[in-house]
C-alpha cells in the first residue's frame, strides 16, 4: 500500500478523469491509477463552459448511456462515478484540492479546444504539488508520432497508414483492474456532484430517441457484443460485403470507439485473433485494419489542422459559390429528396442515429454536389444526428467527399444516387426498409420511381403516390456543379 509523504496511514488518493474513454478494460488511465495501490475517485466532468463545440443530441443520447453503465460497472467493483457539471479548467484542479488528492490522471483527447484545456489542467496541477499524468487511450498511433521523413504531417492516406504500421504494431490492450481499492473514506458532501439525469441528456419532450434505444445497448458489454457478432457473423466477407447497407456486413462499432465504451486497441487485437485462427479472413483483416487506419489519419488530420470542422483543407475552396438554399437543405434532412437511395439513409440516420458509410458518402455527395450547399451544413447536421459524431472522423470525411480535405476524392467525382442505389442495394432491400412508401415497387425501377408506369402505382393503396419528386435532376445539376468547381480555377 502506498504511503503519503507525511507517513499518515491516510492515503491520498487518485482521480481517475474519465472523458472519451468511459470503460474500465484497456484504460490506461484507470490501470496506471489502480497501479499505484493508491485510493481511486473516479469522476466525469459534463463540460459546458470550457468553449469545446457542444455534443450534438445523438451523442448526449449515447453520453448518458455510457455514464449509465460506467457507473454500474464501477459500483460492481465497489466504486462509482462522481458527476459534475460546468468548466473542467476550474473544476478539476478544485476537485483536486478537495480531496486532497495526489495525483490526476487521465487519457489524451486530440481536439484544439479539449488540448488546451487539458493543458491549462496539468499546469495548475503541477503549480500546487499535485501530479497529473496523460495516457493514449484512444489511438493506435498517436498523431505526432507518425511523420514523414522531413518530420511534416502526412497529407497522403496510404502513406500515412505505411509509416504508422511499420512503426510497430499497437500494444496489447490492458485487463480491466481486478480489484481497485476506491476512496470509500472520501466524503463528496459538499463537492458539488450532480445527478446523471440533472444533466439532461436525454430527450424529453419531444422524446424522439425510442428508435435509438431499439437499435443499441449501451456500455462495454454493449461493445463486446457488437464485437462478437462481427466475428460470428461471417467476418471473412466483410472486404466485400462491407459496401452493402441492405447487408449487416460492419461492425457497428462506430459510436463505442468514439466514446471509448471499447478501445480500438482490444478491436484491434480481437479481429486479428479472429483472422488468424480462421485462416480465411486475411483480406478482410487488411481491409478492417484499413478503415481503422482511416479512423488514425483522422485524428492525424485534426491534431494537425485543429479548425478542420470549419475551415477547407484545400483553400481554394473558400470561394466555391455554394446555394443557399433553405428548402433543399430541409428535404435532405428530413430524407425528401426523391432519391430513394438518398432519402433511405437520411431516414435510417433520423431513426437509429447511425447510417451506413457507402450511404454517407452518397447522402454528403448529394448534399455538396447535386445541390451545391456548403459541406458545413451536412457537417453540423450529422454532428446532431450521429450517435458517432466525431471531430475527427466527420469532419474529415466531409471534406474528403467534398474534395476539400487532404487526400480527397477529386470534386469532379459525383455519386450518380441511382446507379449507386442499383449497385450496392441490388434489390432496394435498403430502400424499401427505410422509404415504405416505395415498399411495393419492382426492383427494376426502385432506385428511380419516377420511371413508375401509372400501373405499377396504381392498385397499391397509393403510397408510392405520396414520394416526393425528385428536388433536382441528378444530370442537370451534375453539370451545375461541376460549372462551379470550374470557376474556382479563375477565382482570385
Ligand atoms: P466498420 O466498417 O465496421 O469500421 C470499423 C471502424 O473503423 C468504425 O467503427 C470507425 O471507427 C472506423 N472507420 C470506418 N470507416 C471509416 C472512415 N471512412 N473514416 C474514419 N473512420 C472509419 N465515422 C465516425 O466514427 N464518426 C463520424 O462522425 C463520421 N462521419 C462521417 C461522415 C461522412 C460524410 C462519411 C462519408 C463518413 C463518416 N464516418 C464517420 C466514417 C464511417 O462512415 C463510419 O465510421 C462507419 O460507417 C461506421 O460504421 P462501422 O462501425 O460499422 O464501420
């Protein structure tokens, strides 16, 4: 057991600052604390005034659940999780002195604004005696340690992913601590804790989360489940099946990594356990790895471009003279466009706040493309809608369909929503899920009702009747865009 300097047998204790790592397995801060056989308190800090962009309703959705079950696993062992409100920049070093605490430790987090309030934290920490420690629970490679050889950050996926595995491969993850000594002693009277459910993160009125709560069981177990169903489920496909919506062909696991209810690490190493016992999942094991890999040169793009959510990537950009327009933007969101494809995956992000990424990429390509409106609106759009909102991952990949990001796919590049519906959702299983109204259509013409022939929407109590028609025409405003990518050749 641990001694304080004054030789008391009172030992100060360790705060464990939980924040996007809400999981007691392969947390590096958790270990290090339950390590230093000292007492744990183990808080989370709801940030509201530390200037960091506010979590989207989804996400508080998620944030909630994972408190939920954070706090039942700790009181399983004995512990709990402390809850408090407001700025962590004046709350963790109070905290720190009330409970006399000897040291805080927490794991890294990459965004600008999170970055300086940790670094605010540690200073005055370290100011009055009190050690603070930061771990990487979150990455596989952290973004300053993959560089090119003139030491600059990559702009180049495939370089970038090149460099960072041959630095090694990612560490093992860590147990779950077997039995952690809590700070039972400590009295948190008077500290200012709150309720989980003072901090309002669900939906009230209206409640429009039944549909989120349908589709996801929250915490770690939530996570080694979806885990677990990958891996039964046929993994070995996943290479080929993973661009199928009407196909559960990928993992899920989007919104556990993005709040740490798993980490990427124990991914990581499970699917490549998986792949080497099988034998067969080779190729899927390199293509998982890679979208992985896409995760990392995210969090390389942000750590390196901390404005990314904002500002282009690409300047030039700045004077794409996108359309405001109030009318098309509401029909995407609301999936109205007359696209089935388009419509499908905005429904089924409404609905149970993920969407398939093949349909991401279409849905975005349509939004900044055939409608020519700022990928920013899309951006701010899933930040709201996405259990997985990421500051990372969406806003890269934003920029990446909009061809302003690096390694972006070329602007001239325009999802044509129909033959991608008929390529990767062959028999409209997708659409008819998430558009009912086009439920009874034949296959030949589900990803283009408006070829319907007056008899295929006759007869069928009328639903298809009620889809919109389409808000533009896909060829015209192909051309419309394409018009105002050229104008940014002579743009000032
Ligand atoms: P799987 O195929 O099972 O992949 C495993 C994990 O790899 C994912 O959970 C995710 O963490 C990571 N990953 C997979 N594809 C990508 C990718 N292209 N870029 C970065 N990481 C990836 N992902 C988010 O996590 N949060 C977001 O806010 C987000 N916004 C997006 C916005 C747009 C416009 C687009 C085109 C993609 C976005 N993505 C985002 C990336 C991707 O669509 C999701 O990560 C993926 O669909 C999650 O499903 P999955 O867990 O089944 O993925």
């Amino acid at each position: 057991m641990a001694r304080d300097h004054d030789g008391s047998d009172c030992v100060d204790p360790v705060i464990v600052w939980f924040r996007d790592d809400l999981r007691l397995a392969d947390n590096p801060a958790l270990h290090a604390a339950a390590q230093s056989g000292r007492p744990l308190i183990c808080l989370f800090v709801y940030q509201t005034d530390d200037d960091i962009r506010p979590l989207g309703g989804a996400a508080r959705w998620w944030l909630h659940g994972s408190l939920l079950e954070l706090d039942r696993a700790l009181r399983a062992m004995g512990g709990e999780l402390l809850l408090f409100s407001g700025s962590a920049a004046e709350l963790i070093p109070h905290l720190a002195g009330v409970f006399r605490a000897h040291s805080v430790f927490w794991n890294r987090r990459y965004g600008a604004a999170e970055r300086k309030v940790d670094e605010g934290i540690k200073s005055k920490l370290k100011a009055s005696g009190i050690e603070a420690k930061s771990y990487n629970g979150h990455l596989l490679y952290e973004p300053w340690t993959v560089a090119t050889k003139s030491n600059a950050p990559f702009r180049v996926f495939s370089a970038f992913w090149r460099a960072a595995l041959a630095s090694g491969e990612p560490g093992s993850p860590l147990p779950t601590p077997s039995r952690p000594d809590f700070s039972s002693g400590v009295s948190v009277s008077g500290v200012g804790t709150t309720k989980l459910t003072d901090l309002g993160l669900e939906p009230t009125a209206p409640d429009w989360a039944k549909g989120l709560c349908a589709n996801w069981q929250h915490g770690e177990a939530g996570a080694q489940n979806r885990l677990d169903e990958l891996l039964d489920e046929g993994f070995s496909s996943y290479a080929v099946a993973r661009d199928r919506p009407d196909r559960s062909a990928t993992s899920r696991l989007s919104p556990y990594l993005r709040f740490g209810n798993i980490s990427v690490r124990q991914v990581w190493h499970a699917v490549a356990a998986h792949a080497m016992q099988s034998g067969s999942a080779g190729h899927a094991f390199e293509k998982f790895q890679s979208e992985l890999g896409w995760r990392e040169f995210s969090y390389h793009l942000l750590y390196h471009n901390p404005d990314m959510a904002e500002g282009n990537l690409q300047p030039k950009f700045d004077n794409m003279p996108w359309r405001d327009d109030r009318d098309a933007l509401k029909a995407w969101q609301l999936g109205m466009t007359g696209y089935p494809l388009v419509d499908a995956g905005m429904r089924e992000l409404w609905a149970t706040g993920w969407m398939h990424n093949r349909v991401r990429m279409v849905v975005a390509s349509f939004l900044i493309k055939d409608l020519l409106i700022d990928w920013r609106e899309g951006e701010n759009w899933f930040w709201d809608t996405l259990v997985d909102a990421d500051a990372a991952n969406n806003a890269a990949s934003w920029q990446w369909v909009a061809g302003s990001g690096a390694d972006a796919a070329p602007f001239f590049r325009i999802f044509n929503p129909v033959l991608q519906g008929e390529k990767f959702d062959p028999e409209g299983a997708y659409v008819r899920r998430w558009v009912p109204e086009l439920a009874t259509l034949p296959n030949s013409i589900i990803h283009r009702p408006w070829e319907a022939a007056k008899k295929d929407l006759l007869g069928m109590d009328g639903p298809a009747v009620n889809y919109p028609a389409r808000i533009v025409d896909h060829r015209l405003a192909r051309e419309r865009a394409l018009a105002a990518f050229r104008s940014l050749a002579w743009r000032p």
